[in-house]
C-alpha cells in the first residue's frame, strides 16, 4: 500500500492520509498509536491539548522507524500565544514526544477575542527558522485571519487544519486556500458522528457500488477532493479499515453527489465556531 503525498508550499512533501489522537485517552495513546504505525500509517497528528504527546512519542520510539520515515504534527495551544509561551510550548511538546524537530507545527486557533494571532504565527516563523519545526501552518483559521498574518508577515501558511465533511465543506476557506498554495487538512472527516452521513444515499450507493465502507467512500472523497486527512479510532480493525481507501476511486457523479450535501447555510458544522475558541 502506497499512501499518496502532497507537496507543500515550503516544497516539502506531507502524507495524505494520517491518524489522528484527538480524544485518545492519555493511556491509551501508545497502543492505538503503535496499532496504526503498525498497520502502515507514518503520519500522526496530535496537538499539547491532547494531552496524549508523551503516548506518540513512546510509540514512535518503540517502533523502531527510522524519524525520516515518520511525519509528527503538533499543535500550540491558545493559552501559549503570548509573549515567549510559544517557545516553551514548542520545546515541552519536543520532550514530551522525543523529537529534536516535529514536521509540521500549527496555530491551534486563533482565538481573536485575544487579538494574539499574529504574535503567534511570528513565533512559529521563528521556530522554524531554528530547527524545530519543518513546516508550519494553522488551524482553524478564517479567510480574515488568513489574509491579516499574511499581510503583517509576508509568510503563507503551509497548511490550514479546519473542520471539513460532507455537510460542511468550508468553500470559502478552501477557494482561498487554492488561489494562495495552501493545503486543507480535514479535521472531523467523518462529521464525528454526529449526524447519519453513512445512511445518506450518496454515501450509501457509492460504497454498495464501490464494495468499500461508508466510511472509506467519505474519505476516498476527501482524497479525491486534495483533502489530507487524518481519521481517528482506537480499534485496530477500524485503523486498518480507514487506511485501506487507495485501491478504488469514486468516479465523477459519485464525488458530485458528496459535493452536494453542503447545505451552504452553515448548518452542517459539529465543531466550535472559530469566533468562539479564545
């Protein structure tokens, strides 16, 4: 199984398809982690929210995989936005998951009550600039959060990790991403189950039609879509299953019928508003 990847717009590469640990119990996190890196996965998303750093990193080393074989995502949390809290962030996330550099480091959210933002993303500048962070990117972020720390720094994000799903696809955030060479990274591919998208027609005739899963149909789409995704479970069987989505291809009018189940209005969103996290 080859996982297909994408190059960033600092030109290095990203895997496509990661495991996300979001809600992964802290004792937890090393099995399911290690379940995943078994199965194949290289790529691994966490965030110092989590709370589960230490259980990546104690995978990562028990694994055996050489580091250039394996692409570490994590996040720094709103409370660190200020002052040099970025930088201890940046080097307790490092000693907590064993690493002298993670791949790619992100904003967690804006939270612009806090108007702090733009200190934060020109501390990641700086951390990267030093070593510690390959790439760097946000989350959650708006089209005006976007278009004021690339207007007060001059640098692009490499990636913006939002909620994305078939009933909320951000159009907006992911027309701006393609006209600026951003990457979308889907957060909650699934709709986190919190509404029947496996039982929606279009998902259901596409996997009877394709001999795959729900499930794997919906993230096939976010491939298909240029979406890097990282879908989350701590069942080994479902780890496996959700990896298992690069030997079929959903062919035009099943990726319109998924495009469709954006209502458009806004409605179809499981998360927190952005205008809300601060």
């Amino acid at each position: 199984m080859t996982i297909p990847t994408l190059e960033l717009n600092d030109g290095h590469r990203i895997p496509q398809l990661g495991f996300g640990v979001f809600k992964v119990p802290a004792d937890e996190a090393q099995s399911a982690v290690a379940s995943a890196l078994e199965a194949g996965y290289r790529h691994i998303d966490t965030a110092a929210i989590y709370g589960n750093e230490e259980g990546v990193g104690a995978a990562i080393a028990a694994s055996g995989i050489p580091r250039d074989e394996l692409y570490i995502t994590t996040k720094l949390w709103n409370d660190r936005h200020d002052g040099d809290e970025a930088d201890a962030a940046i080097a307790e996330s490092l000693e907590k998951l064993g690493l002298d550099r993670v791949d790619l480091y992100l904003v967690h959210w804006p939270t612009p009550a806090q108007d702090n933002y733009v200190h934060a993303w020109e501390k990641l500048i700086g951390i990267r600039e030093r070593g510690l962070a390959t790439s760097i990117g946000v989350s959650n972020f708006l089209v005006p959060h976007l278009d004021r720390i690339v207007a007060e720094t001059g640098v692009t994000p490499a990636v913006n990790q939002i909620e994305l799903h078939p009933a909320y696809q951000q159009r907006d955030i992911t027309a701006w991403a393609a006209d600026h060479g951003v990457h979308i990274e889907a957060w909650g591919p699934l709709g986190q189950g919190k509404y029947d998208l496996f039982s929606i027609p279009a998902v259901a005739d596409a996997a009877a039609a394709t001999g795959k899963s729900p499930a794997q149909v919906v993230l096939r789409w976010h491939l298909q879509k240029g979406n890097i995704v990282f879908p989350k479970s701590v069942r080994p069987e479902r780890i496996r299953e959700n990896l298992d989505v690069t030997d079929f291809t959903l062919d035009d009018a099943q990726m319109a019928a998924i495009d469709a189940l954006d209502p458009l209005d806004g409605s179809g969103r499981v998360g927190a508003h952005p205008d809300d996290v601060n």
